[in-house]
C-alpha cells in the first residue's frame, strides 16, 4: 500500500494545474467580416489549462468551475463528517484515473491512520472518490469505499453518493466557503453515509458463506462486468486485437482466481477480490479497452453484484447453468 501511495503522488500532483475560465473573442482573416473581427462571445468562456495554455472545453457562464484542488478540500470535510475523525493531512491520494488531456477524474483518497475494517482475516480502509471534469463529461461527486489494504483492491458504493451539480457561477467558487455553505441538506445527506460501514461488512461477510467453484470465477467475472470481445468482428485487425485482449483477460483472471482462492477459498468473497483487482488495477493490466471511462460503471456492477448474487444463490432452484446464461 505504501508503494502504491507512492507512485499515485506524481500522478495526483499533476492533477493540481492551474485552471481557469477565460472569455472568448472572435478572431476571423476574412474580409467580408472584418466587423467581427475581436468581438467578445458574451454567453461563452473557454476552460483553460493555464500552464500549457491547452483548451479544454468552451462552457456556458452559468458552468462552475471546481478545480480538483477545491475538490480535495472539500473531500476531506466530507470524509471528516462521515467518519468522524480530525484528519490533520493524513487523508493521501491512494490512486488516480484521468484522461490523457486530463479533463476529466478519478481521485481516491484514504486515510493511512484510520482503524482498519477486519472481515475475517482481512483489513479494509474507508476511502473517498472524488470524480470531476473540465469538459462536463461528469458532474463533480463525491463517492465512499472500501480498500483491501493487503492487495490494494478498491471498492465504491455507487448507492450512495453526494453529487454537486455545478450551476451557480464561477465567483462563488473563489470565495474559500465550505462545501457545507452550497448544501442546505448537507447533514441530512451525510447521515445517509453514516451506515456505509455496518452495509459494508454485512455483504463482505455474506459473500465469505457462499461457495463458488473455481472454474466458474471466470465466466462469474465475465458476466457481472459484462465484458464482450468481439472476436467475430469482420475486420480482421479489429479481430485480431479482441482476441489478443479475450486472451490476456482470460490469463490474467486463471492467474488472480489462483491467487485468491488459495487465500480466500471458492468462495463469492474471492470472486469479488478477483474483481475489485481487476478494476482497480485495470489502468495497468490493459485488457479492458477504454478503461478510463468505463471505470465508473465496471465497478456499480460489482457493487449491484454484491448486493443482488446472495438473493439468486439462496433460491432453492439455482443453477449454474441458467445463471450463467441470463
């Protein structure tokens, strides 16, 4: 864990560029509008990385601008809120998914300090997910989770989240208010994350009683991320790389179901470990195409997963079969 905060730090601190909305004029060489020349687009403003002068979306003045600086300042009053602790900086980026251009986000902080969650044998941390863009792909939210502090495997609770929708104007932002100051039911909100701890440990430990057969981690892990190589594809190159990535995927979880069942058994407890490895560490394994922007919902079908598989393991009629198929 304490390499994985390391390498996450250069990654995280490039995430921390100065931003800014800058007005727009129209600039034209031609000579039969010479009239427009300089004019100010009064409805727009350009959201620019200042340092590499890089333009990353043009914006409506009623966007708001939070800077993933402002983000992480106010992740940590939620993370506080929650769980009640004085943080004193010790909640530290643990790891960062962004875009090549980055204009949009994932940044998940924990707290190193924090008593551990035991589920049997393991520890889990409470880690946030703060998610925000520069170009409106996502609305700036705050998620909780969980980390497996032996491997690093991270989990979120899509259920339950706090979303900022940005629609005030960019001054208010530059005025240092609390997060509280933009949410008349900031606390209501709050005492939603209050029972994320004790709905966590309830399904870890649901999911350590049910057994599931080695050879049916893999196409478990297939189905509940929904992951489709098109090996059939026309193309012949398109072809090729799904089949070389439908390879690599299918290595790589042989290789993970070994790993966890030796320590965790077959059990729905494993399937999950093999899961949470392989979204959290996705970015570098490199079998998902697109993983970037397809993190979000590979990880709210773990989490519908875990909450819906007990309920289809304890009816008296379940197959494999038909499970698997549907």
């Amino acid at each position: 864990m304490i390499e994985q905060i390391k390498k996450t730090k250069e990654a995280y601190e490039n995430l921390m560029f100065e931003i800014d909305l800058v007005p727009l004029v129209l600039k034209t060489n031609n000579l039969f509008h010479t009239d427009l020349n300089n004019l100010s687009v009064k409805n727009y403003k350009a959201v620019v990385d200042i340092q590499n002068k890089h333009i990353l979306s043009v914006v409506s003045n009623e966007y708001s601008l939070v800077t993933n600086r402002l983000a992480v300042t106010w992740a940590k009053e939620i993370f506080a809120d929650i769980f009640g602790i004085d943080l004193k900086d010790q909640l530290v980026p643990f790891k960062v998914i962004n875009s090549a251009r980055k204009t949009f986000c994932h940044i998940d902080l924990i707290h190193q300090e924090y008593s551990p969650i035991k589920i049997d044998q393991d520890s889990w941390l409470p880690l946030i997910r703060i998610t925000n863009s520069y170009n409106r792909t996502y609305p700036l939210v705050f998620h909780i989770g969980f980390v497996r502090s032996i491997c690093s495997n991270g989990v979120i609770f899509q259920s339950k989240t706090l979303t900022f929708r940005q629609t005030h104007t960019e001054i208010v932002f530059k005025s240092g208010k609390s997060l509280r100051d933009y949410f008349p039911n900031y606390y209501s909100e709050i005492a939603k994350f209050k029972t994320i701890k004790a709905d966590f440990l309830g399904y870890m430990n649901g999911l350590y009683k049910l057994h599931i057969p080695f050879e049916k981690i893999n196409p478990v892990v297939k189905k509940v991320l929904s992951l489709k190589f098109q090996t059939e594809h026309p193309s012949k190159i398109f072809r090729e790389k799904a089949q070389q990535a439908e390879k690599l995927y299918n290595e790589l979880i042989n290789d993970l179901s070994i790993t966890y069942s030796k320590k965790l058994e077959n059990t729905a407890y494993c399937a999950l470990n093999v899961m949470t490895d392989l979204i959290t560490h996705g970015d570098i394994y490199g079998c998902i195409p697109g993983f970037s922007t397809k993190s979000p919902i590979l990880n709210l079908r773990v989490i519908e997963w875990v909450q819906s598989f007990p309920l289809h393991f304890s009816k008296k009629d379940f197959k494999w079969e038909n499970y698997l198929s549907n």
